[in-house]
C-alpha cells in the first residue's frame, strides 16, 4: 500500500501540493487525473522521492520512506518502476541493453540480466527487436521497451507518468492492454497520471482528480464519472463529452 500523509511540496514560494492524503491500495491501477499544471507530475514524483515532499510522509506497505538517503533510496526506487511520456529511453544502446540497465546497475551477472530481458521482450511483444535501436522503433514500440526496463528488478509499484500522451489512439489502446496485463499477471501495482479520462476510465479501477494541488474528488472510476461532485470533474467530463464530437485527428488534437 502506498499512503500519502498531509504532503505538501513547495518550490521557493510557490507552494504546489497543499496537503495531500491518499491511499493506494495493494493491485490497485489508481488514475490521478487533473489538467496540466494541477501538480499531477510532482505528486507521483513524491511518491518514489523523485520529489522530496516539503513536508508531509510517505509511507510504502506502513513503512516510512521520506527521509531515506543514500543506498536505502536507491534500493527504495529500484523496486518502484517508471515510465514516462518520452520514454527516456538511451538511443547508444539496444533494445536489449535499454533493458538490462536496470539490472547492470545492480551488479546482476550479464548471463542472468539477458534472460530477464529476453524473458520482458517476449511479454511486450519485442522479441525480434532485441538488436535495434530507440530510433528504429515507433512510439509505441518504445514505450514498450520503456515498460519491459521498468519491470526489469520486478517492481511491485509502477508510476505511469502521462506514459500514453505522446501515443495515437489506437497505439495508446494497445499500451493500456499491456499496462493491464501486467497488473493483472504480475500483480504490479500500478499509479497512472493522465489528463484523459478515456484513458482512466479504460484502466483504473480507482481515480483522484487533482485540482491546484488539491485532491478535490477520490472513489471508484465508476462512480465517480457517474456521479461526479466537484466542479473540476464536471469539467473533465463536460470536455471529454465535447470531444467526442470530433475526428480522431482532432481528438488527439484536444489536450487539456
């Protein structure tokens, strides 16, 4: 279970967070859902300590995380995947060893950190892509390799940092099916930051709507985009009712 305890994060003045609470249950896919600039990006950032909260806990299966340091951090983070919007994948290297980075900071032998990669590649369909490099590949296809490397320690947590923003519709659909396989597989708890409901409602069991800083509605997908309570989330909806309206071009197109 992740647990977020009255965070608030500032940067200089400027106070982004404002007393955050929330709790992520074990196998859950939480969507935190806001336009840009609510402070979606820094609250998933503070959960892997990325962000260091201002003030506030982060606790990780009860365990206090906020001030771990030093190897205790990095060995926090390890076990805590992550992908984001541009992949950040290293262009130097192969599929394969995009992979196995992970594991080479490890210290884990290259006979072993081939075989998980082989075994990841496989899972994400990217079996005969081993040998190529990120420019070689689609989007989609790299945000693929991006998902194999974030599973390479066997994480329980994966952050999902707006991992399907820069996707096409249909190549966005075949990433949440993915995403979902491996919660459902490997039950890896999954946190998925978006700006689109369709993408929330597709995957997440239960969703947060951020606004300033603020968590101003929280329940089950359902029921909250059936009986939504907050402005914001009127909002959301109202703009994803609108959309629709559109072609799939201009849909893409219509990013909060």
């Amino acid at each position: 279970m992740i647990e977020l305890r009255d965070i608030r994060k500032s940067f200089g003045e400027k106070e982004v967070l404002h007393g955050i609470n929330l709790e992520i249950a074990d196998g859950d896919v939480f969507g935190i859902i806001g336009v840009s600039g609510a402070g979606k990006s820094t609250l998933v950032r503070c959960m892997n300590l990325l962000e260091r909260p201002t003030s506030g806990r982060v606790l990780i299966d009860g365990r206090d995380v906020t001030d771990l340091k030093g190897a205790q951090l990095i060995q926090l983070r390890q076990f805590i995947g992550m992908i984001f919007q541009n992949f950040s994948l290293f262009q130097q290297r192969s599929v394969a060893e995009n992979v196995c980075f992970p594991l080479e900071i490890r210290g884990v032998a290259k006979e072993e950190r081939l075989e998980r990669a082989t075994d990841l590649l496989k899972m994400v369909d990217l079996s005969d892509f081993a040998d190529a490099y990120p420019v070689q590949l689609s989007g989609g296809q790299q945000q693929r390799v991006a998902i194999a490397r974030a599973l390479a320690n066997r994480p329980r947590i994966m952050l999902c940092d707006e991992a399907t923003s820069a996707l096409d519709t249909r190549t966005t659909m075949s990433i949440l099916e993915l995403l979902g396989r491996v919660n459902r597989e490997l039950g890896v708890t999954m946190v998925v930051i978006t700006h689109s409901l369709a993408v929330a409602q597709r995957i997440c069991n239960r969703i947060a709507v951020i606004d300033d800083g603020r968590i101003v509605e929280e329940g089950a997908t359902r029921e909250v985009f059936a009986h939504p309570q907050a402005q914001m989330t009127k909002d959301l909806l109202l703009f994803d009712t609108v959309i629709q309206d559109f072609s799939e071009d201009e849909r893409e197109k219509a990013v909060i």
